[in-house]
C-alpha cells in the first residue's frame, strides 16, 4: 500500500514523500481502516517538525484523523467490518491506517467524506473548549485568529448557545463570512488596538474566557482583556514565541491561564462524557447546524502541493488527502 512516510523531521514540503510500505495488520483491540479522506491540520504540520506535544518514532507516518471505512479488527474488537467511521491516530495519510477501538466513531450517511475526515480534532477541540471556558448565555469570549478552522467552529458553537463572540483578525477580507457565522464583533490587530476595543466593545467589563492559538504579543495583550475572575485557556503557539505573562494582572484580577490538548482531555474525562461529547458533535454535524467547509482535495502524490497549499495564508476551507 501507499502511505506518507517521513524520515526525518523538518518542513513537510521537503521531507514527506508517498512510499510502498506492508500491509498493517490489527492488534487486540485495534481496527485497520481503508482511509478516504484525511485533513491536513496545524498540529499535523508541527508533529512532521518536531514541534508538537508528542513526538515522532522515525520513520513515522503523518496525519491525526481522518474518515473511512473497517477493513479488518483485531482481538477483542466489536465494531464489524464494513463500518464507516472517523478516526484519530497517527498515519492517517496513508490508503490504510490503524486505529484503537476507542478512538472510532461511526458516522450516519447524513455525514459527507469530507465533514467525516474534520470530525475529530477541531470539532471535538472546540466542543470541549468553549464547555471548558465557562462562559454563560450572555457572556463575552474573546478567540484569537478567528479566522481559523477553529475560530468558525466556535463562532457557530457559541451563537448556538447565546454566548457573545469577538474575534481577532489581521485582514479584513473574512469580516463578512465571520459575521454571517455568527461573530458578534471583529477587531483588526494591524489596524486597531486590542485592549482598547474590547473595553469599549464590552463597556469596560472584559471578557469571561481568551481561547488562544497564537502566543507572543497577541496572547499578551488578550489577557489584559479578561474581566476580574477571568481564564485565558492556550490550545496552539502559531507565532512561536511565548506571551509576556504580567504577575500583576494575575493577581490583582484573579486571573487564571492554563493549556488545552485534546489528547490530554480525551485521557482525563471519563467515558460517558467522551461518548456525549461525540454524540453532540455527531448531530450538530448531521443537522447541517456546523460548516467545515473544504477548499480542495489531494492525493497521496501530490503530498508537496497539499501541504504547501494548507499552509498558505488566505485559506476559507481545510485541505485533504485523499487516497
């Protein structure tokens, strides 16, 4: 079969190559997929850099989830041969991929390939997140680089649950699409100055919770923006340089910063609230409610141009792969 291999670690477009690697085969409570389609994402992109939380066994496969459909189970395995579901794992990008039983979801025919291939890491990510932040009907959140997959994703989460959202952007060329999803206010930080906005925006009080994907200068001036009692919950590092934390602020507002990791989650809720979470993501799905738009479509061969075109600014869909 054809999988994406790398070697060593470095920019994608120069160390991920298709290559003819065995058959897997499935361990105890391991199923074998026959991939369809898979997204390239950010942490995908920093995994084949040796930049992200775990780090990769050379040589490795590439890609966290995608979508497709039983091929083979090993031991101890319910889920039959023949189901479509979406995945998580590493070596996604491959024409066949192994995964653990629990970290399948099978998904109904009113779910599309290509929504079935984002379902994991920017919806559950968002889903959790925007539970996490606290925010109640009513309540401000302030979402950096909302331009993102992401950012789309928690814009429509939160209009659906009456929490109002500000989002940061460096152009201006996504203002309309942002509010139709939902946004309740855009601030340009090339343009604007960000504390000073929100303060207006929220008539001086802040905002309840800062869900962060960019570090450095803009992380820093998004905590000043939280009201007294406020979180700021950190999920990415886009700028690669970490924020200037002021212990004032912390202590005088009562603030709180901590991390996100999906993988992390996963492992510390329990069962059932894994299985409600999915269910949620699921329908939301299915109904039509949630967008994931994708902006193309690429095979194996053309690893270089799928990655080059997912890293390229101005993006308005995910890109995949697909066998």
């Amino acid at each position: 079969m054809k999988s994406i291999i790398f070697e060593q670690t470095g920019k994608p477009g120069q160390i991920l190559k298709a290559t003819e690697v065995a058959l897997p085969e499935p361990g105890p409570n391991e199923v074998r997929v026959k991939v369809i389609a898979a997204p390239i994402n950010p942490s995908d992109i920093m995994f084949v850099q040796n930049l992200y939380g775990i780090r990769p066994q050379l040589p490795s496969g590439a890609g966290f989830e995608g979508v497709g459909v039983v091929d083979a189970v090993g031991e101890g395995v319910q889920i039959p041969t023949g189901t479509r579901v979406s995945f998580s794992g590493v070596g996604s990008w491959s024409e066949y991929a192994l995964a653990h039983e629990k970290a399948l979801v099978p998904i109904p025919d009113e779910i599309s390939d290509d929504l079935g291939a984002q379902l994991f890491v920017n919806p559950f990510t968002a889903y959790a997140m925007v539970q996490d932040s606290g925010v109640p009907e009513g309540g401000w959140l302030l979402i950096t680089a909302v331009g993102s997959a992401f950012g789309k994703l928690v814009i429509q989460l939160c209009q659906m649950r009456g929490i109002k959202t500000i989002g940061t952007v460096r152009r201006d060329d996504l203002d309309e699409e942002l509010k139709a999803l939902g946004l309740t206010e855009v601030i340009n930080v090339e343009t604007e100055n960000l504390a000073a906005r929100v303060k207006q925006i929220t008539d001086g009080v802040g905002v309840a919770c800062v869900l962060d994907a960019v570090g450095g200068h803009t992380a820093t001036e998004a905590l000043t923006c939280l009201a007294k009692a406020g979180t700021m919950i950190i999920y990415g590092l886009m700028s690669m340089q970490d924020p200037t934390i002021n212990a004032g602020l912390l202590i005088f507002r009562e603030l709180t910063i901590k991390g996100f990791w999906l993988t992390d989650w996963m492992r510390r809720v329990d069962s059932q609230t894994r299985q409600d979470v999915a269910q949620n993501v699921v329908r939301l799905l299915a109904s039509g409610k949630i967008q994931l738009p994708v902006e193309a479509s690429y095979p194996l061969d053309q690893i270089t141009e799928a990655t080059e075109h997912a890293e390229r600014p101005g993006r308005r869909g995910k890109i995949l792969i697909k066998p």
